[in-house]
C-alpha cells in the first residue's frame, strides 16, 4: 500500500491539535543529567486527501491503518537525549475517519537532558521540559495547538488538567507543578517562525532516604566523636583511645562520602549542601581528634618528668572556680580537687624536707652520745654539719680517741654500733630519697594531668 501524501500549501497550514499525558518519571540520572520518562502523545490533524462517502463503500465510516502508511506529522522531542526513537516508542495504527480527521496515539519513553541544580542536594528541586516540535515543517504548513486551549494569554504559562490523568507517582521524586507553553520561533535563516509546545514540570526530591542513611548516622558519629573528646581520663590518666575513636569516625565518614559522591555529577558547578555537611563533620571530627592529640602529648610531659613552668602552674593554681559561674560551668569541680591535690602535695614535699633535717639533726645527736659514752672528744659541730656524717667517723683522727680505749671492749662496741647506725642511716636515707623522687614526679604528672584535662573546657569556651 502507497503511503499516502500531506496536503498542498496551498489549503494552509495543517492544524495539529497535541494532547500529552505525563504518565511517570521512571529514572534520574544525576551524574549524566539525564531524566527517563514515561509519555502518551494524542495527535490529531485533518487530511483532504482521506474522505470518503460511506454510502459508497458499504457504510465503513472508520479505518485502522498503520501509521507508517500514512503521512502524519513528524513532531519530535528536540531535548531528546535517545535520538533512536523508534527504539523508544510504541508502533501504533491510526484511527482516520471518513470526514477526514486522523488520530494518531502513541507510547514512548523519552530521554530528556535536563539541568540538574545539586547544589541543595538532597533538598533540592528541580524545573525541566519537554519541547514538542516539527523536525522539519515551518508555522506556513504546520500549526501546533493543544487539545485545551485555556483562556490566557498568548505565550504565557497554561495548565491542563488532562495531562496529569494517569500520572504514576514516583516514590524519590514528587511532582509540584506541571504546566505547558505555545512558542512561536522565528529564527535568521527562514521568514516563517517554528511554532512549537514546551511541558514545563517541577519535581522535589524526597530526602527521606538520605536523612536515615547518611544524615542522621553521621551526625551521631560526629557527636560521639566530640562527646568521646569531652570525657574525663581514664584510671591511669590516659587517653589515647580518644585518638583510636577519632580516627575510625573520620574513616567511616570517609567512606559515607564515597557513597554520596556516586550520585553527585563530576563536573558541578559548585558543593552540594550535603557535600558541605559532610565536609564540616570531617572538619569537626579532625579538630576533635587534633585537640585529644594536642592533649596527650601535653600529658605525656609528666611521664617524662619534665616540670610544668612555674608561671603556668602558678596561674592555674590561682584560678578561683567558686567565684565564677561561668568558670565553674566549664571546668566544674575536677579543677578544685586538682588545685587542692597539688597543695597537698606541696606540703607533703616541704614536711619531707622537714623530716629529713630533723632526721640527720637526731642522728647526730645520738653519735655524739655514744662518743661521749666511751671516753672519746665529741667532734666539732660545725665540722660536722660541713661534712658527710659517714665520712668524717670513717677518718676521725687518733687523737681524738685515747690509746687506752682503742684496746678495751667498749671501743670495739662502739665500732659495732656506730656501724650499724650508719648503715641504717644509710638505708633510711635512700628510701627517703626514693619516696622524695617519687613524690615530686607524682606531682609533676598530677600538674600535668591537671592541665591536660581541662583543655577540652577552654577549647569549648574559644568558640563562645
């Protein structure tokens, strides 16, 4: 069968009445900017050259012929990124009737480029079109009109109600507007203007996914993460599973990142507002761990037995929590008990001292009683506080001992005892020097603790 031919120029343009019905948004392609869509497409048009009298072909007053055989009009999609269409749409007959009006129905899914705005993502909204346009006739042989000519102005914003009849909702996007326009074009290179129909449409996304997904689970790893940098110390005044738990939050959130990066486009314009929280939580994650590092480091000061600056230590044994509310908020009652450990600490390191004069002024004392006990000179006092105790008995001169006593029983006694009493006051002295070493580096490590462990209050009172 013969294809049959358009009217000629000479009758006019051919009216193209055009209904379009949204049916569904099947798929977003953010990273291609690549909507799929779901379409009907009704055309209807007059042709001369189809009449026919029924009385003379047995009452037939209507015909289904394939649309190939005919001629129809060869409306496209010009934001069409599938040029293939015969691929996308269905192959229907057309319906002609005897006075001569064709209706042709068609089926397609379409492939419209669209710019994507992502930059509120995953609450953003997004306007797209679909324009419907002769790929080859001009407004001098097609005119395009649609099937509800609303009472607007010419050129303006219509909507047609008919267009979202058998719209599918799409569970991740939900449509908010929908409305079309009748453009006329008129381009340099032909007198006659290109008439044409866009179908504006805007669509929001649901963030429901994102925020149970990604949103809220990050937020709670970047809370834990702060909250892990504000607890107290550990029993041993540690607290390097702080770092541990700040690196494997910035980890995790690392990999969250990869997931969103996936459906962001490569070439965007600029960061979406989910890429910008997530980049804040890692900045936050990072200055939480940083801080716990900062203050380890600080802490392991004590461990080497370096002392705190006297300026230092005597400034935070100078702060007054109790006088300030806004102190006492902060830093609460660990700075209060620390100052009162370290002043406790103090007087204990000046009470040893104390007892380590009286202990060598009682020794003394006893050696000379025992000196004088035998027979023998005490020894000068002055002498004796210009030396070692055990150095000046062990090369004591002979004159001061009598020849007689270095014989008798007594002398050998008082060698014994003497002695004896240097060995224990030898003994006695290294523990006292022990619990005097331990206790200063027990206080050097409490002052740096001390610091170290209220350095997350003043790290939270800079930003106020």
């Amino acid at each position: 069968m013969r294809k049959l031919a358009q009217a000629d120029d000479s009758s006019g343009p051919t009216n193209v009445t055009v209904q379009l019905y949204f049916k569904q948004i099947q798929k977003i392609q953010e990273n291609d900017q690549i909507i799929t869509l779901y379409c009907w497409l009704e055309e209807y048009w007059m042709d001369e050259f189809l009449r026919w009298d029924p009385a003379e072909f047995g009452g037939i007053s209507t015909l289904h012929v394939p649309a190939d055989m005919i001629w129809k009009p060869d409306l496209l999609v010009y934001n069409n990124a599938n040029m293939n269409v015969k691929d996308n749409e269905l192959q229907t007959n057309s319906l002609i009737e005897y006075d001569g009006k064709v209706s042709l129905f068609r089926a397609m899914i379409i492939d419209i480029t669209c710019y994507l705005n992502m930059n509120k993502f995953p609450f953003d909204q997004q306007i797209c079109y679909i324009m419907l346009a002769s790929w080859s006739y001009d407004g001098s042989q097609i005119m395009l009109q649609t099937a509800e000519e609303p009472t607007a102005a010419p050129n303006a914003n219509k909507t047609n109600l008919a267009t979202l009849t058998h719209y599918i909702p799409n569970m991740e996007w939900k449509l908010v507007d929908f409305k079309y326009r009748s453009n006329l074009k008129f381009y340099e290179c032909c007198p006659n203007p290109y008439p044409d129909i866009s179908y504006f449409f805007a669509i929001k996304r649901n963030p429901s996914y994102y925020l149970f997904t990604l949103i809220i689970p990050s937020a709670f790893i970047t809370i834990v993460t702060v909250i892990g940098f504000f607890t107290p110390h550990s029993s041993t005044g540690e607290n390097t599973e702080k770092v541990s738990l700040g690196v494997t939050a910035l980890l995790s959130l690392a990999i969250i990142l990869m997931m969103v990066s996936d459906k962001l486009p490569a070439t965007s314009d600029s960061v979406p507002l989910l890429g910008q929280y997530y980049v804040g939580l890692i900045f936050i994650m990072f200055l939480a761990t940083y801080c716990t590092t900062f203050t380890l480091g600080i802490q392991m000061n004590g461990n080497a037995g370096r002392p705190i600056p006297k300026r230092m230590r005597s400034f935070l044994l100078s702060i007054q929590v109790n006088r300030s509310l806004f102190l006492k908020y902060f830093f609460g009652t660990e700075l209060t008990n620390t100052q009162e450990s370290i002043k406790m600490r103090l007087k204990k390191y000046e009470k040893l001292s104390e007892l380590k004069r009286l202990f060598a002024r009682d020794i003394l004392a006893f050696q000379q009683t025992l000196i004088k006990g035998h027979g023998g000179s005490p020894p000068d006092a002055e002498e004796v506080q210009r030396q070692d105790m055990t150095r000046k008995i062990s090369e004591m001169p002979a004159s001061d001992v009598n020849e007689k006593d270095k014989t008798s029983d007594g002398y050998e006694m008082y060698q014994v005892l003497n002695s004896i009493v240097m060995d224990v006051y030898n003994a006695v002295q290294s523990i006292r020097q022990d619990l005097t070493a331990h206790e200063h580096l027990r206080r050097i490590r409490k002052e740096w603790q001390m610091l170290a462990s209220n350095l997350p209050g003043y790290f939270s009172v800079l930003p106020a």
